[in-house]
C-alpha cells in the first residue's frame, strides 16, 4: 500500500505536467495560453464562490492545495489579500512563480502527505478544487487535521471531491489501465496508465465523520449531482 501511495504521488509530481491544462479542466486545451488558463480560472471561481458562500476579503488570507499552474490561485487574489498556493509538482510550481504578476500571490511545493506550508502563518480559508478525489483516505484524514491546525478560529476549509461511487465499468477500466502500466504502456486512449490518475472514492458520510474527527463543524454540504459536491466547514 505504501508503495502503491508513493506511485502515486510520484506521477502527479514527475508526470502530469506533461499534459498541462488539459490534466486541470477538460474544457482546456493542453496548448492554451495562460489568458485562457486564467480565464477558466475566474470563471470556474466564480461558480465555486456562488455555490459555497465561502467568506472572502481583502483583510483575508486563503491557502489553496493543490494549485497547479495557479489559475485558480490568481482568480483568489481578486477575493482574498493574500494568497498561497500549494502543489507536489515542482514543475508546475515553476510555471506558476514564472507567470506570477500579483504581489498578493506565492506559491510553495509541497510532499503530498502534509499540509504544512514554509510560510509560517495563521489563515483563514483553506481551498481545494477537484483534488481531493485523488487523494487517498488515509492522506485526506491528515490533511483535515493539519488544516484544523493552521487556520484561525472561525476559519473555513472549502473543498470539492467527486463522490459518485465507483461502478464496475470504472473499477474495471481501472484495473485494465493498471495491468497495462504494469507491462510498460504508459497511455491508454489518450490518457494516462498510471496509478496517481485514479479517482478514490470517498462518501459524503465518511468526509463528513473525519472532518468532524478532525474538530471541524460542517456549515455547509452541497450536493445536486455528487460529480461535485461542496464541503464547507469551519473551526470553532
């Protein structure tokens, strides 16, 4: 299992950059300039704020994990004052430091098994965006409890994950893909082999368990289709 996990991380870190935008939103191209990278970004933001009511503000500090190139990380600095983003890809961080114009903005390569950013500081939002369905369960418990430890009281932990469970068709098409990686072929229609690339299934009521594990109170649970359902959550 623990090699299992570090396969994993391993792609996302060394991996996935190669199929740049496209690996953060179908709608995007893996070609597409950062106008429409950014573009996407305020746009998939916007939807994200009308859905999860989470508190923004310039006197307000955000950490987003799992950044990526940063199009939703400079889409927060319009909300926020200051900004921080995390990724496990030290490629993707590159990138993002590269085309960073805002001076609310930073970015930091994290290990994918903690949160616990170099910037020594109290925050008071926590966001993720189609991360966390790639995360193991173990992962995402320790998660929860290292963001419990970095936000202020009253903080919010914003999230979304995919919590449609795993039909056989998908379990199937998984393990195929995983039986290929294993005999060297690293794409498959288009799409990675690899492990990192499989979505975790976790449900509403087990997120619900560990963030209340974790000490947090649960404001708010969206769910209209589970392809993305909305956790906010806040630290008394």
């Amino acid at each position: 299992m623990e090699k299992l996990l570090l396969d994993r991380l391993r792609w996302w870190r060394d991996y996935a950059p190669r199929y740049g935008p496209a690996m953060m939103d179908c709608a995007l191209g893996s070609d597409d300039d950062w106008e429409r990278i950014r573009a996407n970004g305020r746009k998939e933001l916007d939807r994200a704020l009308a859905v999860s009511q989470m508190r923004t503000g310039p006197d307000r500090a955000v950490l987003e994990i799992g950044c990526g190139l940063g199009r939703l990380a400079f889409a927060l600095a319009n909300h926020f004052g200051a900004v921080l983003g995390l990724d496990v890809s030290p490629d993707l961080i590159r990138r993002a430091v590269a085309a960073n114009d805002r001076p609310n903005v930073s970015f930091e390569v994290t290990d994918g098994h903690r949160i616990q950013p170099e910037q020594a500081r109290k925050w008071d939002c926590v966001f993720s965006y189609e991360v966390f369905h790639y995360v193991e369960r173990a992962t995402l418990d320790q998660y929860f409890r290292d963001v419990h430890a970095l936000l202020v009281p009253g903080g919010q932990l914003v999230f979304e994950v995919n919590t449609v469970p795993l039909t056989w068709r998908t379990r199937l098409v998984s393990g195929v893909r995983y039986f290929l990686h294993l005999c060297g072929k690293r794409y498959w229609r288009g799409w990675p082999t690899a492990p990192g690339f499989r979505r975790k299934y976790h449900p509403i009521q087990i997120l619900r368990n560990m963030l209340q594990n974790a000490g947090f109170r649960l404001e708010r649970l969206v769910d209209a289709n589970r392809k993305q359902t909305w956790f906010v959550a806040s630290k008394p």
